[in-house]
C-alpha cells in the first residue's frame, strides 16, 4: 500500500489539534505506541455515495481501521470490501447485508450510518446501546420525534456522535458565524439560506428486487412498498417514505450554519410560514421548490428557500445593519470586504476542527464533544422539517423550543412523528 496516500499518525495529531476551541493537555497513555485507545476500529453502514467515501475515507486514516462494511445490496458491500483490502493489504474486512451483525461485533469501537434517513433513528439509537460510538450523516433523522429519541440515546449511553455536517469544520463557515456572533455586522437583521431544489420522478413499473439486493433490510422502517429500478438509489432523497427531500436532506447543511451563526432561532418560540411546490405526479412526493420564513422572538428573519428563489444564492448569508457576509462551500464574501481580515474576540470563538472525520476520531479517544454534536444535528434537522410542515399545512405555525411541538396545532404536531414498520421501533 502506497503510505503517502494515508493520513499519517504525526499529520492527524497536528490536524486534530486544530480542532480544540481551549487547549487541554492529553495524557501520553492515550496515544501512546502501545496503548490500546490508539487505534479506533470502524463499521460503515449503507454504502451509497456517502458511505462509499466514509469507507475509503477512513481506510487512508492511520490508527483507524474499517473491519466491516454494510449494505443491503451484497454486491456494494463486497466491491467496498475489496477496495479496502487492496489498499491496506489486509484481510480484515467483513461485508454484510444486515447492520445488526455490525453492531453485535465488541472488536468495532464505532459506525458510521450513512443509510437512508428512514434508517436513522432506529440504527443511531441501537449502536448506542451496543456501545458503539457514531459518526451520523445527515439529516440526522426522518423525523422530529425520532431526532429527540436519538438525542436521548446518545447522551443516556454517554456516546460520542458527529453529525455529517461537515460544514463545521470548513474556516469560511465557522468565520462567518463568528462575525455574526461578535457583532461584526452589527445587529442581524436577517439570514438567508438557498439551497438545490427537489425534482419529480416517474411511476417506474414494480418488479422484483435484484439477487442480491435484501430489499425488507432496505424498506427497513418504512412502509412495504413494491421495489423498482429508480427507488433504492440516488431516487430516495426524494420520497417521503425514507427522506423529507432536498428542504431537509440538503436544507440541514446551511440551516445548521445559520443557527450556529444566531442561535436564537432554536431557541424560544417562533412563529414559520410557507409555500413549497410538489410534484403533481409520480413517485416522488417531496417539495420541488419552497420559499419559507422563520422569525425570532426579538424580530429576526430567518428566510430559507430553494436557490432558485430570489436572492437566495447557495449558502448562507447573514445581514446586519453594518454588513454583510455570504457564505457557501469554496468561497466566502462580504461588504465590507475588510470583514474577511477580522479575528475575531477570544471570548466568542467557535470549536476548532480542520477536517470532520479526524475530529470524530480524537472525539472517540478522548471522549470531548465533537464539532457537530447530535443536539446541533437535530435542530438544524428541526427546522428544516417545520418549515417542509408549514409549506404543506399552507398556514403560520408557531413552534416552541422548550416543549418540541407547535402551539395549539393537533394537525401540525402530528406530523412530527410517523409510524415504523414491525419489527422495528425506536
């Protein structure tokens, strides 16, 4: 195996020092040559195209070892299974098609879950209780309901888990939150966050599932429906039954930003209206296109829409009544442009970390919250799914934080939980 293709030992220290929002100090036991903690063994669940990068990802990572891989298809977990074993010129990797014999494994320390949001809950909630430490993708669940149930289980098991908002650990992102914080641009007036619209699907013809493909393993939670050729790919993201679409699966990236930049719209009450477009036909039932608006308590304005509505470029962007900056992944603006040399006051500073994974992987060993907690991962999933409730209730919702449910709404509240298909539950 080629070594210069790995994150070597000395260069993950280095990085993941970076990651630190206060120095501390780390006792030599912990990464010691021969110490037990210095290598974190891995399982990846779902090998789509997220899972497929985590798997290969974390294999070119030295003191982290993947010693299992998993998916529904067969076929996917063999081809990531070979993959693995040609690059570490080891033999150590087992595939599977069902997640539950990952998680009965006491050699693997953690997982990533990068299975179809349906899935989320149920697999985040077990592997907390196997013991096993999480790396989650987004959004962290399909639900309100479920993503309280996971915060549970994570903090009740004393679990590390990292969200796959890796937006966190990008400088441009964490700079614009911290102007916005420092008061940099003054008093924020407004936040705008565009992200890609959904799409409409056809009615493919129902068959039977491939050979190799478990399709109940895949269904999982979700209701028995007939398999097709478009659903269990790239498709899902765009059906109710496993994803709230693109407002939710995509809109969590920039609405986790907007509300590490102004906290206050998770907190309190607020009030969130809407219209969205959806498909008039087809198997995808998610909202194409959305404009939405969510206020704060003090008057501010969160406006979150597809990138395709006005003014609502890819990203976010905070305005205050002194400037404003924008920011999106590969790029950072801001008027003034002198914003951008700012440091920003020591007492405001926001987490450290260089590179997400590698702070999951020092999060596991010294047992510090990573970069993206599941309380951010769920709010940021929280108001993505409100806004995608009040688009189609067509009607002004007010939420409350406190209690995690709309005031005096029976209809609203009731969308924020579904139920699971037998035998799974959460």
């Amino acid at each position: 195996m080629d070594r210069k293709n790995r994150i070597s030992r000395r260069s993950f220290l280095t990085a993941t020092a970076s990651t630190l929002a206060m120095p501390y100090i780390v006792p030599s036991k912990v990464f010691g040559k021969e110490a037990p903690s210095n290598r974190v063994t891995l399982g990846i669940i779902g090998l789509g195209d997220r899972g497929n990068y985590h798997a290969r990802s974390f294999s070119k990572i030295d003191n982290a070892e993947v010693l299992a891989v998993c998916d529904p298809f067969k076929s996917y977990g063999l081809n990531v299974q070979k993959t693995i074993h040609q690059w570490t010129g080891q033999k150590s990797c087992m595939a599977y098609q069902d997640f539950r014999h990952v998680l009965e494994r006491k050699d693997i320390d953690a997982v990533v879950i990068a299975s179809p949001e349906n899935w989320h809950a149920v697999q985040t909630i077990m592997a907390a209780a196997s013991g096993k430490d999480i790396y989650c993708e987004k959004a962290i669940s399909l639900t309100v309901k479920e993503g309280i149930a996971m915060c549970d289980a994570v903090r009740r098991n004393g679990r590390i888990l990292q969200v796959g908002t890796q937006q966190r650990s990008d400088s441009n992102f964490r700079l614009a939150c911290e102007l916005a914080r420092n008061g940099y641009l003054g008093e924020i007036k407004e936040v705008r966050v565009g992200v890609p619209g959904g799409r409409a699907l056809p009615n493919p013809v129902p068959k039977a599932p491939p050979a190799d493909l478990d399709y109940d393993i895949w269904l999982g939670p979700a209701p028995k429906t007939p398999y097709n050729d478009l659903k269990c790919r790239f498709n899902w993201y765009f059906m109710s039954d496993y994803c709230a679409g693109w407002i939710q699966s995509w809109g969590v990236h920039h609405c986790d930003i907007a509300l590490w930049g102004v906290p206050e719209f998770a907190e309190g009450k607020v009030t969130v209206e809407g219209t969205a477009e959806f498909p008039n036909d087809g198997m995808a039932d998610t909202s194409i296109s959305w404009q939405t608006k969510i206020t704060s308590q003090s008057g501010k304005v969160f406006s979150f829409a597809s990138n395709n509505t006005p003014g609502h470029g890819q990203g976010c962007r905070f305005i205050g009544d002194k400037g404003w900056v924008h920011v999106r992944r590969g790029g950072i603006s801001a008027e003034p442009k002198s914003l951008l040399s700012v440091i920003a006051k020591p007492e405001e500073r926001l987490y450290r970390s260089a590179h997400h994974q590698l702070n999951f992987l020092e999060c596991v060993r010294t047992r510090r919250d990573p970069a993206a907690p599941i309380e951010a991962g769920h709010k940021a999933t929280a108001i993505s799914l409100i806004a995608d409730i009040a688009t189609r209730l067509e009607r002004k919702l007010t939420w409350d934080w406190s209690k995690q449910q709309f005031e005096e709404d029976k209809a609203a509240n009731r969308m924020l939980s579904r139920p699971m298909r037998a035998p799974w539950q959460i």
